[in-house]
C-alpha cells in the first residue's frame, strides 16, 4: 500500500467517519480510487478494477460517457448555477424530455438532487393535493435517509434510533395485495413503493401486485408513488420498471442516473393532480440548487443516450446472460447460495449466511471486481453494472465470483 493511500484512510479515520474506513477495511478494500472511464475505475496505484456495482444505480451509462461529459463542459462553459431569477431554458427542455419518456400523463417536474428529495418532494405533494396524512409504504423498503423518507423506509435498524419519526407513515408486507387492501383507507394520501425493492434485496413482486396497488389507490382517492430511483433509465430491461407491469402512477421518483452518471439530480414527476397545490403557491416546496443547468444539461444527455443505444434492450439481453451464468455457477454451490433473482442488470444473489456474503464481496475485491451486499438485506450480493457491460465483461465477472466462492469454501473447511 502506498503512502498516498495510507493517508488517503488515515483523513477517513480522522475527518470523516472511522467506522466506515473500518467497514471498507474489513471487506479487504484498502485502495483509493483516481479516475474512471467506461466499466471500470483506476485506483491510486493504477490497478484497474471492473465496476460491478455502478454506483448503487447511479451508473447506467457508464464512467464518464463522453456524449455526457461533453454536455456538462458545453453548459459549465455557459452557466453552470441558476440566477433564481429568469426562467431557466435547460430545465424546461428536461422536464419536457422526461414527460415524453415516462409512460400516461406524468408531465410535471419539480428538480433537486438526490433521491431521497424527490422522495421527499413525492410526500409532501400527495399530502398536499389530498389534503390527507397517512401513507402507506411497504416493510423491507428502501426510500433514503432524510427524515421523511426515513418514515417511508421499511428497515428498522436505519429507523430506531431517530424515532420517534413523521407520524401516520405505516408498513404492510411488500407483494402482499391482501394486507395493502386492508390498510388504504378514506384517510390515505397516497400509497409509496419501488417497483422492484433494490436494497430489499432485488425481491421482484408477484405480477398483479402493481396493478392491485394501482386499482386500491384509484378506488380509495390516494395517490401512488413509484420510488423508481434505483430502477430507472434501463436498469430493469425497461426505461422504467413500471412498464414490466403496465402501471402508471401519480407521482414517480427519480434521481441516480438520472444525472447520467456525471452530476447528481432528482426529480419528482406527477400528473396534473399531484401537482395542483404547487400552482395555486409555487414556492411552498422549492430548491435552491435543485435543477440547475449543469446537471439539467447532463441529465438531457442522458436522456438522449439510454435512447439512441438502447440501453433498456441491452441491458435486457445482458440480464438474462448474467442471470443465466451466475445460476450455473450457483447450481455448483447450492450448499451456499439460496437464489439467484433479478431483472435485467439489476441482480442479486442470496447467500444462506450473511457472512459468507461479505466473503464473496471482499474476494471479488481481491479479483479487481467490485460488487457489495444490499443495504437492507445483508445476504444478498447485488450485481448492478452500467448497462453498457460486454459479455466478455460478464464472463469476467461469473469467473471471478466462481473463484470468490471457492475461496470461501476453503475459509470456511478451515474454520470447521
């Protein structure tokens, strides 16, 4: 290890969380990372590490697509920042370009820059155009981490110890059509759940559960919220996970790839409906920073990219190899894994023992693939690479978790 990354962990330690330099170091991740380009990310001492993880989502494209990069040097050379004060053209042609690509009548936008805050915004929007409380969220989800959002979360160990939390939030069981029926009343604003649940686990839902939530909030008067953040942009074999299923919601949330990899942005997009109350007071939900041009003009080039190389079709091929290949190699080690799921590139692969798990990711580390367990559910190693992944570069990647698993086997014969 060079000096360099030496005091790379030791400012970690010192200046920004100890426990996290701690966890990182435990994994077998003692590196730094320089630069990035493509699949994969360059560290401090040059070694090149094959990015199977994307960013949690946020890398669809890719590091560093040229056609995005281009676009944000073109806007900085313009006006990176808002005068606040005079409309602002970039965001417009974005919002415009949003509206044509989400499916129905999802047509107005309000910008910030992460997830969370959209999932905030999405709250606070079908709150207000109800004029109801509760919302219904599901156990096991995954919203972000601010305080709303929070309430919306459906993990206890991220929610406890900032309780009490925004009251009138409640969780049912995710899939379960019978157990949401029975708690979306007369008093519901709005029903909130992701597509597929990311850090859940990659837990796909039953076929007609969407459609059921869609039919309960209609019946009901409230409002769903998809949280499409982590599986938006082609990450699922579609532009929008919605789209499996045939649904269109009243508000969606978006954020991660949306900035194409190259800025950080969220959005939350509604009908006309959810956005009523912001158009009798347009400043009762705002955002200083939120849809500035430099990530505006990043998030239309993304925009432009998922559709002229069909990053949703490849990304469908490409899941379907992946998911093939890593059953195979999961058929051979049955004795560990309990499932392999997924759609499209966002995939995830159960372990028996969370250990074990932990073991898989830091052995991959060691084989220059960088993959990690999901937030919520510790058993589960996610493989979510940029859509733009080779097969060669998946066969890399199967070959380098058959290899992590064989280690394991071999740890865990000497612990025995």
């Amino acid at each position: 290890m060079s000096e360099r990354v030496k005091e790379v962990i030791r400012l970690y330690e010192k200046h920004i969380n100890r426990g996290l330099a701690k966890l990182l170091k435990f994994a077998g991740v003692e590196a730094a990372e320089h630069r990035a380009f493509g699949m994969y990310v360059v560290d401090e001492e040059g070694n090149y590490y094959l990015d199977c993880l994307g960013g949690f989502g946020a890398l669809n494209f890719g590091h560093r697509h040229p056609k995005i990069v281009e676009a944000v040097i073109r806007q900085l050379n313009l006006m990176p920042l808002s005068s606040r004060m005079l409309f602002n053209g970039v965001q417009a042609e974005l919002a415009k370009m949003l509206s044509e690509l989400l499916p129905g009548d999802l047509q107005y936008c309000f910008f910030c820059h992460s997830g969370a805050e959209a999932v905030e915004a999405c709250i606070k929007l079908s709150r207000l155009s109800t004029g109801r409380r509760k919302i219904v969220a599901a156990q096991n989800s995954y919203h972000g981490k601010t305080l709303g959002a929070l309430s919306a979360s459906g993990r206890g160990i991220y929610r406890h110890p900032f309780e009490p939390l925004l009251q009138w939030f409640v969780h049912v069981p995710f899939g379960d059509v019978e157990a949401l029926e029975r708690e979306v009343d007369e008093d519901t604003a709005a029903v909130i759940l992701e597509p597929i649940q990311g850090e859940g686990g990659v837990i796909i839902p039953p076929d007609d559960y969407l459609p059921a939530a869609r039919e309960i909030c209609s019946k009901h008067g409230a409002l769903l919220i998809l949280d499409e953040v982590q599986t938006g942009f082609g990450r699922t074999g579609a532009n929008f996970a919605m789209e499996h299923y045939g649904v269109i919601p009243d508000l969606v949330a978006l954020a991660k790839s949306l900035g194409g990899g190259v800025m950080p942005i969220g959005a939350a997009v509604g009908n006309e409906r959810s956005f009523s109350s912001l158009f009798e007071n347009p400043l009762i939900h705002s955002s200083t920073l939120g849809g500035n041009p430099l990530a505006c003009a990043a998030a239309c080039a993304a925009i432009e990219v998922l559709q002229e190389e069909k990053l949703s079709e490849r990304a469908k091929a490409s899941g379907d190899y992946f998911l093939s290949s890593l059953q195979r190699v999961a058929d051979e080690h049955s004795e560990l894994i309990k499932e392999v799921r997924g759609k499209g590139l966002l995939i995830g692969v159960e372990f028996y023992d969370a250990d074990v798990a932990t073991i898989i990711v830091a052995g991959m580390f060691r084989r220059h693939v960088l993959v990690a367990y999901t937030l919520n559910n510790p058993f589960v190693v996610r493989f979510e690479p940029p859509l733009i992944i080779e097969r060669k570069q998946i066969d890399e990647v199967v070959s380098s978790f058959a290899g992590a698993l064989m280690d394991a086997k071999k740890l865990i014969s000497q612990l025995a």
